[in-house]
C-alpha cells in the first residue's frame, strides 16, 4: 500500500500539477512551466537521498534531524525506521520524498511566468535544505512540534502551509 500511495502522491506533481500550471499560462509558456515541475521532481529527488532526508528523519536537535543517513549511509534492504516500524525504511524514505516534492512544485504556481529557470533551480535547491527539512523534522521527524502534540497527517502544515508562505513571500 505504501508503494501505491508514493505513486499517487508523485502523480499530483507530475502530471498532475504540471498540467495544471501549464493550463493557467500562456501559450509561450506552457512548456517551461510544465519543465519547471519535472526538474523540480528531478532536483528534489537528488538532493533528498544526498542530504535532506536525513536532515528532515533522523535524529538530532529538536530543530533539525542529523547527518546519520548522509548520503543514504546504512540505509540496508532490512533497516526500519522509528518512525515507520513496519515497512522497510527505503520505501519510507521514498513516500515521504513525494511530499518533498510536492512542495515546492506548489510554490512553482506562485511565480508562474515570472522566474528565470537558474533562478528557480537555485532557489528551490536551498529552500528545501534550509526550510522544508527542519520544518519536516519538527512536526513529522521527532522535532518540538511532534513533541507537543502537533498532528499533520496529511501534509497540511508541512506542505501546504510551508508552501503558501514560500509562495507568499
């Protein structure tokens, strides 16, 4: 089941915002903005197994996970996570990869038309490593807001939240 969900969620970014986006511009623009979300999709994916992951589920400070899974170090086919004790750690780290994703392809509608590629590429590199994981860590990871009771199953601080305010700013 956790497979089948890490595919639904991955195909709300691709295609499914990706063509969302591509509908709400103009026609000169539909290519990159549909670009836009599959290098994001591209980018994420990297930079989650090299560092994020392990900044956003592993243990830490209450603010930011550790550097134990740098580069997927001692991820092996039987290691469990705490977090999800009954599906092999590599398929958790995937499911919660897609809403890594997800997220900043959200804030991509936010600059629709009006952000150079580079620009966008760069920014989205940083803002996943400096905000989405310690904000993954806090609430989803074993930070303070997990701590004190904060619930977000279904990504809405995490994702949407985190999103909008990117987006906003």
């Amino acid at each position: 089941w956790m497979l089948t969900s890490t595919a639904l969620v991955l195909m709300m970014t691709i295609p499914g915002l990706a063509l969302f986006y591509a509908g709400m511009v103009r026609k000169k623009n539909v290519l990159s903005t549909v670009m836009q979300s599959f290098a994001v999709t591209c980018l994420i994916t990297v930079l989650w197994m090299m560092i994020t992951y392990s900044l956003a589920f592993t243990s830490g400070s209450a603010v930011v996970g550790g550097v134990s899974r740098v580069f997927m170090s001692g991820l092996a086919l039987d290691s469990v996570h705490d977090l999800a004790k009954t599906i092999p750690e590599s398929v958790f780290m995937c499911f919660q990869m897609t809403f890594a994703i997800i997220t900043p392809a959200i804030i991509v509608g936010a600059f629709a038309e009006r952000m150079k590629f580079s620009a966008m590429m760069w920014f989205m590199g940083l803002w996943s490593i400096v905000v989405y994981a310690p904000i993954a860590h806090w609430v989803w990871g074993g930070g303070f807001l997990g701590d004190w009771g904060v619930l977000d199953y279904a990504g809405g601080t995490v994702v949407h939240i985190n999103a909008g305010v990117a987006g906003l700013v």
